[in-house]
C-alpha cells in the first residue's frame, strides 16, 4: 500500500514538474508575443505616415479625373471652345494616364518607388500649371495629357508601394485607403469646382502633390524593393524603420529574401507568354473585367455629370454636390464587404445598380426629349445617376482591381496586371471621348446603350468570373490556370 501510495506522490511530483515548468514557459509566450504586439502597434506610425503620404497621390489622382465636370461652361465660354475641342481636353487625360501607367512600371522597378511617385507629382504640378496659365486649346490639352499621365502613374505606383510596406495583419485595410481617397479626390473637385474658378480649381490641385513630395523626405523606401535590387543594408534598415526599433524583423526579412530569391529565379514573362493556354483564362477574367468596369459609361458620366444635370433639367451644382458627397461613403462601406460577401456577388449586385441607374436616366431623358411628365424627367435624372454611381462605387469600382491582384500567377504578374491597366485606360479613353458626341446623337440611346453594356458585363461576371474569397492565391491560380 505504501508502495502504491509512493508510486502515486512520485508521478504527482514528476507530473508537477513537468506542469509548472511548462505552464511558466506558455506564460514567457504569450507575453514575448504580447510585447511584440505592443511594440509592432506602438510604431505603426510609420506605416499609417507612409500611407498617408502614398495616398496623396491617390488624391491627385481623384483630383484631376473630377476636374472637367465642373469646369465644362467655364473655359468653354473663357476660351471659346467648341464641343470637339472641350471632348479632346477631357478625354486626353486618360491618353496620358495610358502612357503613365505603363511607362512607371519600369521606372519605378529602375528608381524606387518613392523616385516613382516624385516624377508622378512632378507631372500633375507641370499640368495644373499649364492648365492654370492657358489661353487657348493647346495649353490646356498639354496639361492635361501630362496630369493624365501622372493620374496613371499614381494609379500603379500608390497600391503597389502600400502593399510592400504594409504587414498583413493591416495590408487589406490600407490598401482600400487607395479608393477611398480616389473618390474623395473626385468629390472634392465636383464640389469646389462649384464655388471656386476653373483656374483656381487647377491651383488646388497642387496641393497633395506638394505633400507627396515634402512627405516623401520622412518616409522609408520600399523594403521589398530594397532587397530586389540588392540594397541589404538598406532594405533592413527601411523594414525596422516601418516596424519599429524595438520590434524582431528577423523573420519577415527571411520571407521578403526568400521570396525576391523565388521571383529572380523564375523567367522574364513576355506579352505573347499571356496567350499560353494556361494563361488564357485568367488574362481573360482579368481584361474582362476592366472592359466591364470601363465601357459601362462611367468615365464618361463622372467627367461630364455637371452637364449631365443641365440637360435634365436639374441644378448642376446641387446634382454635383450630392453626386459627391455620396460617393466616397459608399465607396468606403463597401470596402468591408469584399472580403464577408465576397467578390462575385457584389460584382453582380453594383453591375445590376449600374442597368438601373442607367435605365431611370435613360427614361428621364426619353420623356424630356418627347416632352412628358416634364416635372418628374429631372427627378428621374438626378435618381438615375445616384443610383449609378453608388453601385459603382460599392462594386466596379474597387472590385475587378483586386481580383486582378489575386488571379495572375506571380511570374506573369506584372506583364498581364501592364496588359489589363492598358485596356482599362485605353477603354476610358474611348468613353469618355465619345460620351459628348453620342449625347448629340440621342441622350437616352446613349444611356440605353451603357445600360445594355451593364447588362452582358453581369452575363460575363456570372460565367466566367470565378469566386475568390477565402482562398490563398495559390488556390485561386492553380483552380483558374489548371
């Protein structure tokens, strides 16, 4: 019994002092895992900083795309403009933003990221003031094309400079900062643009640009890019700049190494590469998407929406004012919703809005055009573009962006991502240079058509588009590229 007795102490005891032991190591966990919490919140600020500075550009960005809506009456009346020529100034933008965007891939892969959003800042102040000092039409589509090119700049650097500075834990929510801020660049303009002239409107637009560019001093270059180019010490002391002194980046340098060391040992891609049946589908998704999201209208109603009003029959500035004040809270609730709804059933609910919004606004102009129910062809107007514009924003806008970040192997990544921001800039070239012309052959045909356009881009989403939430990108590529 002693014996038994004895037996049963000594596995309490062994037991114990297994027990408390490993109780106390858990402990030492959990609280080296709770001061690096600690320490990785408590500087965060240099990455919120440097965000914040990114998304300057982003705000330019959204700056000169709002400009020409409510400036329309203006220069054409200060510099006698005639519909043609005020059409090529609106829409020469996004020629420039075409050049832009594939041109500062490689410069930025040359110079840095941060070099990439100094020459994109250089670019818009360049246009704003050529714009600002114009007297005729040349002036104006020279700066134009030139803030459209540092618009398409901003349009890959800013995102691509987010993800590369973000940790994880934070990266989804800073990089829908990027919209966000787009929309309220565009707002901002609309409703300005309404109180202040069009020289003064372009003036304005300086200002984030010069925060970029003073901003860019206090700011860290991209880690990641640092070590692409071979920049060790440097890419470790940007990478402990953005974490912290305090914080072990030992382990995701590790990763960052590892990862540069996979990309540079897989081969250069080249456009014709895109065409491999492998490949075929997800280039597919990727540039019908952004055929969808451009060839709706939407560029062609964002810049020309004060006129848009006009010819309804409603009050341009009011129209405006709402029409801005709605978007960038939309936009910004939509965001959420990405990732808990997932990204092909809030495709299909915003391109359904976008047949909607056109509809009523097709309707609205129908009965002005035959003169009916006059009274309610503004209201109708006004509800019509509203609605457009708020399904957009919570859906097309943002969406086809990130499946595109999510579908395309890494080694054809950046060739396929070139090839699909090409497209959708080319696409809102064409919309909006031809919105003015197909407004004077019908107003509502021209809405029919966008609706219509609405319509087969949901045919294509429920068909072709493949649902991503949830899943690794491994999963995604491998499922689509199979």
């Amino acid at each position: 019994m002693n014996t038994k007795q004895d037996a049963e102490q000594g596995e309490n005891s062994f037991q114990e002092e297994v027990r408390v032991p490993l109780i106390q190591y858990r402990r030492d966990l959990a609280d080296e895992e709770d001061q690096r919490d600690k320490s990785s919140k408590g500087h965060q600020w240099m990455v919120y900083l440097s965000t914040f500075v990114a998304v300057c550009g982003s705000y330019a960005f959204g700056a000169c795309a709002g400009y020409s809506s409510p400036t329309q009456s203006a220069i054409e009346e200060d510099l006698s403009l005639s519909l043609s020529e005020y059409s090529l100034f609106g829409s020469i933008l996004t020629f420039g933003a075409m050049i832009g965007a594939i041109t500062i891939g490689p410069i930025a892969d040359f110079v840095g990221r941060k070099w990439a959003m100094r020459i994109s800042s250089a670019f818009c102040v360049a246009g704003w003031l050529a714009i600002y000092f114009a007297e005729g039409a040349l002036a104006l589509d020279i700066g134009r094309l030139a803030t459209g090119y540092g618009m398409g700049a901003f349009s890959y650097v800013v995102p691509v400079f987010i993800a590369e500075i973000a940790p994880k834990n934070l990266r989804g929510g800073l990089t829908t900062l990027n919209q966000v801020m787009i929309c309220t660049g565009v707002s901002v303009s609309f409703i300005i643009g309404t109180v202040i002239t069009w020289r003064a409107l372009a003036l304005s637009g300086i200002i984030p640009c010069a925060i970029v560019l003073l901003g860019l001093f206090l700011i860290p270059e991209s880690p990641r890019w640092l070590a692409k180019v071979g920049k060790e010490k440097e890419f470790e002391s940007a990478l402990q700049k953005l974490r912290g002194k305090d914080f072990d980046i030992s382990q995701e340098a590790a990763e960052i190494q590892d990862y540069i060391d996979t990309l540079q040992r897989l081969p250069k891609a080249k456009v014709l590469d895109l065409f491999q049946r492998r490949y075929l589908r997800s280039v597919t998704i990727g540039i019908g998407l952004m055929v969808c999201q451009q060839l709706g209208g939407i560029n062609g109603i964002c810049f020309y929406v004060t006129s848009i009003f006009e010819a309804a029959g409603f009050p341009s500035n009011l129209g405006t004012i709402i029409y801005a004040c709605i978007q960038v809270p939309i936009t910004a609730l939509g965001a959420p919703f990405i990732d808990k709804v997932g990204r092909k059933p809030l495709l299909l609910v915003s391109a359904s809005g976008l047949v909607l919004g056109c509809m009523l606004t097709a309707i609205s102009f129908y009965l002005k055009v035959h003169e009916l129910a006059l009274e309610a062809s503004p209201i109708l107007a006004v509800t019509g573009i509203l609605v457009y514009i708020g399904s957009f924003s919570i859906g097309m806008g943002a969406v086809p962006w990130v499946v595109m970040s999510e579908i395309f192997p890494i080694n054809i990544k950046g060739v396929a991502g070139g090839l699909a921001t090409l497209v959708n800039w080319f696409i809102a070239w064409l919309v909006s240079y031809t919105y003015n012309y197909l407004m004077s052959w019908s107003s509502y045909g021209t809405f029919i058509l966008y609706s219509a356009i609405n319509a087969l881009a949901i045919v294509f989403i429920v068909k072709v588009v493949p649902e991503t939430k949830g899943r690794t990108l491994e999963e995604i590529q491998a499922a689509i590229n199979a």
